[in-house]
C-alpha cells in the first residue's frame, strides 16, 4: 500500500465518513491511489477532471455520471462538487494536483461527509 493510499484509509475511511475515495492526478489524468476494492473508470476520471474545468456550470445544471449513476447537484464552486443520487452520495474536491473523489451511503449526514473530504 502506498503512502496515498494509507492516507486514505486513516483520514477518511477510519473515521466511516466516507464509504470509497481515489485520488486522480490531473496531469496523468489517472487514479494513482484508491481504498481497496474501488475502482473508477478511467472515462469517469477524465469527466471529473473536466467537470471543473469546462463544465462546472453544466454539472450545477444536470449533475453528473459516475459509475454509470446520475447525481444531482447539490453544491458546486472552483473547488468541490457535492452530487447525490437516491441512496449515495458523492464528493468531489480539486487540489492544484489533484482531484479525491469520495463515496457515502445516503444514510449518512452529507456535511460531514463533505467536511471529512475538505480537510484531507
């Protein structure tokens, strides 16, 4: 397990705010570190990669795909993305470097979840 992957699991999924997270490097434009068993597709990495830079006012507009699931948007500026879907939810935060991605179950108290994702 890598150093990224480690953060992942100690800040995020340790504390169950989160359910799954990535980490893509927007230069790459691929995951270099996720929490075990979770996956994103490549076409999903590249759409949240260019969510904040072309389509962020669509995104507010339509939400977004991922993982083959529509979310809507609930909040949305420069920096962070928050979408939900009927029983998920999903957080999407943007560094200089890179974009973490983050899953919750739709029980669980979204500002938290966004919280805990903001401060990693």
């Amino acid at each position: 397990m890598n150093e990224l992957q480690a953060l992942l699991n100690d800040a995020l999924l340790r504390t169950k705010h989160v359910e799954n997270a990535a980490i893509i490097d927007i230069k790459q434009q691929k995951v270099c570190a996720s929490t075990s068993g979770f996956t994103v597709p490549p076409d999903d990495a590249l759409n949240l990669i260019y969510a904040f830079h072309q389509n962020l006012l669509q995104v507010r507009r339509g939400g977004l795909f991922f993982k083959e699931k529509c979310y809507k948007c609930v909040r949305a500026d420069k920096h962070s993305i928050y979408l939900q879907n009927v029983n998920r939810g999903l957080i999407v935060v943007k560094t200089k470097t890179f974009i973490l991605v983050a899953t919750y179950k739709g029980d669980m108290y979204p500002s938290v979840c966004v919280e805990a994702v903001e401060k990693l």
